[in-house]
C-alpha cells in the first residue's frame, strides 16, 4: 500500500548522483525515519531559495533540477523533498492547500504545494518546505503540523494524498516564461464551478 509513494518517476529522480549522494548525507547518523525526515525537511526549506520571495526568473521541476540551481516554487521544492525521502525509503506524497496569492497578486487564488510524509510512529504527517519569512514560520514537529499558511476565507486543504504532482503543477513548472512576472499571471489554481 505505501510502496507507491516510494517509486521513482521523472520528476522524482532520486536515482540522480547528486540527490543520492545529499540522501545519504543527509540520513548519515540518523536513526529513525523522523530524524531523516527532519534533517530533509531543514534542508528544503532552509537551503533552496523560494522563486517567488526571491523574485527569481527561473523554473524548476524535476527535484535534480531544484538541487542544481538552489531554487524553485512551493510545488519544485515538494519535490526535491519527495526525492530526497523517497531515497531513504520514507513514503512521501504531494498535498496540495487552495490559498489567496496576496502576498504577489491581489484577488487571484493558486494552488499550494506540501508533502505528506508517512512515519512510522506518527503515520501521515503534512509538512511545508515553501520557506520562512516574515510572518510564514513552518516547522517539522510531528504529531503537530506546522504549516507555512493557516486556511483562511475562500481558502481549503486539498485532502487528497498524490502519488505524484498534479499534471496543472507540472504543466506550469515546465513552461518556459519570459519574466517573473509572467510567471506569476500564470501561476496555478483549481477550476471551481460554482
């Protein structure tokens, strides 16, 4: 049943040199799957650059393509996070949360991009490798979930658990925009029919 949140795909490329290598660095000492888990999460969120807060004109998709260039969006590091656990044997997932995109573009809501990570003391565990800044402060603290973004009006979590990114997801990180700007009128949201 987890083994399909285990299994490698193109964008989950684990089996890339330099995401094997960061895995077992990164699992180097550890003994459970929390403290892997844990040391991944700090990584992600603390030493890839955030697209959007950095105003950066870059995409990234695959998880080898996160590692090389340090940067991506919420749903890019999601991915880099899925690998490096997946790596490590931990079955990780894609969530997803529809929120306001204020904090860039007023009156326009976008899909956010989490994991869930399956440990074994705690079970499905959702964490948030988005990146802190003022007013976001998202931590690794099983059982608590400490999200970057609490659900607000015309805002909801998404309660399913993906094998792999939503294909909208995908389809966004892989297009080619001319500037951030650009990239931001484009940025992914649900269709909702009211």
């Amino acid at each position: 049943m987890l083994d399909k949140y285990l299994k490698e795909t193109d964008i989950i490329d684990f089996s890339n040199e330099q995401i094997q290598k960061l895995s077992k660095e990164l699992s180097r000492n550890s003994k459970t799957d929390v403290e892997i888990a844990r040391k991944c999460f700090l990584y992600v969120r603390d030493d890839i650059r955030h697209v959007g807060d950095y105003k950066l004109n870059i995409q990234t998709c695959k998880a080898s393509e996160v590692l090389k260039n340090k940067a991506g969006w919420c749903y890019a590091k999601s991915h880099l996070l899925a690998s490096l656990l997946r790596a490590n044997n931990i079955p990780t997932a894609f969530c997803y949360q529809r929120l306001s995109c204020s904090e860039y573009i007023k009156d326009i809501y976008c899909l956010h991009g989490l994991n869930s990570i399956y440990l074994k003391d705690y079970g499905w565990y959702r964490v948030d490798v988005r990146g802190n800044k003022e007013g976001v402060d998202a931590k690794f603290n099983p059982p608590f979930e400490n999200l970057a973004f609490e659900i607000g009006e015309n805002e909801f979590d998404i309660e399913e658990r993906f094998i792999e990114p939503l294909p909208v997801i995908v389809d966004f990180l892989e297009t080619k925009f001319e500037s951030f700007e650009q990239m931001m009128k484009s940025i992914p949201d649900l269709d909702i029919k009211n």
